[in-house]
C-alpha cells in the first residue's frame, strides 16, 4: 500500500470501528430518502442526515425583509429549510444553506478513492489539508487503481464527509489539553492563529465552518 503524504489508500471507514444504525425515523420526513428499517446500517454521512432532520426557516427574499425592514414572519410561513437546534449546537452554522450540507452528505463516491488522514486529528486536517490537495491525491489513488477519477461533486462530497467525521471522532477533554485555547497554536513547526475568544467548543466549530469554506469559495 503506497502513502500520499498525509493521506493512505483505504476503505471510507474502515479501521475506525464506527457504525451506525438509526431507528425511529420521522415517516413524515421527505428531505433523505432511505430504508427505515433499523437492521439497515447507514453511512456515517446519511445517518448524520437523518439523526439531525431540518426544520421550516426562511427563504434569502424572507431573510432579506426580515433584516432590512424588520418584517417579523411567523415561522409557519417559512418557505425553506435550515439546521434545528441540535446541530447547531454541536456544529454551529458550518454552511449558510441546509440544501447545501444536503447535497455534501448525499454525494455517493467510490470510498477506495477518498483519501484518509488516518494520523491526523481534526483541528490538523481542518488547518493544513487543503481541498486541492486532497482533489490531487484522489486523482493519484484513481490513476494508481486504474479507476475513475472522482467528478467534481463527488469530490467535494468526500472532502467534506471526511471533515465531518473527523469532527465527530475526535475527544474533546483530550484535544483541550493538546490544543490549549490561546491566541495562537503551532502545528508542525507553524503558527496558526486561533482568532475566536470563548469555549473550545466554538473554536472547533469556526474550524469547521473555514475548513469547508474551501470548497465552498470554488462554487462562486
């Protein structure tokens, strides 16, 4: 098995011993479609989508007069989706749009392509893996198994998956004593600012919300 730099050949989920099953999901819920038999184990990303099911929020033409004219809409003529309170707490706001983060943990890839930042931790691969470099060490892993490289959503999709799981992974207690809050952090040898006062729990989620701003940057 030959290594990318920070990256190895791999199955998606392999050796992380994480599985998941969902039961008693919402009948009446029509934003995921799946099996809802709770014998049928679900991707990390699919079950993600259906242990956080979105709820009505305002459109960007609502969301507009709301913050230009003070227009106060009752919540029942909301005309769009956004985030419910649970993931907000453990994620905060990491996408503006709910379609979007739909669409990122729907996306379907062949997982020997993904790269894996096996000996990373989150805050690592949020700060230093670029989406670039991980599109280019994907193009290497197809081009050495003689398989199709991954299209662009794909792509993004495996990126961003791959984010989220590592978020959901990682110890809290035990990444406060490596990562202690204070202006700045080294990692490799590397400054990094930190630029976010209050809990660690925050800093974790602006990390998130930047680390998947590069993908986010290349859709404009």
């Amino acid at each position: 098995m030959q290594a990318y730099n920070n990256f190895q050949i791999g199955k998606l989920f392999d050796n992380h011993n994480h599985s998941y099953y969902i039961s008693n999901l919402n009948s009446n819920s029509n934003f995921i479609t799946m099996a809802s038999s709770a014998s049928k184990p679900l991707s990390p990303a699919l079950a993600r989508l259906a242990q956080y099911p979105p709820v009505p929020g305002p459109t960007s033409a609502q969301l507009y007069l709301e913050l230009t004219d003070g227009a106060r809409l009752d919540p029942s003529e909301y005309r769009s989706l956004t985030f419910n309170d649970e993931f907000l707490a453990k994620y905060g706001s990491p996408l503006a749009h709910f379609r979007a983060f739909e669409r990122l943990m729907k996306a379907d890839f062949d997982a020997t392509l993904a790269p894996k930042c096996r000996k990373m931790d989150f805050v690592e691969v949020a700060k230093k893996v670029s989406f670039i470099e991980f599109a280019k060490n994907s193009d290497d892993l197809a081009v050495n198994l003689g398989a199709r490289v991954l299209g662009r959503r794909e792509m993004e999709g495996a990126f961003v998956q791959e984010l989220f799981f590592k978020f959901d992974i990682m110890d809290v207690e035990e990444m406060k004593l490596k990562y202690p809050l204070r202006n700045e952090i080294c990692i490799d040898g590397k400054m990094y600012s930190v630029g976010v006062d209050g809990r660690f729990e925050d800093w974790m989620k602006t990390l998130l919300k930047n680390a998947i701003a590069k993908v986010c940057v290349l859709w404009i």
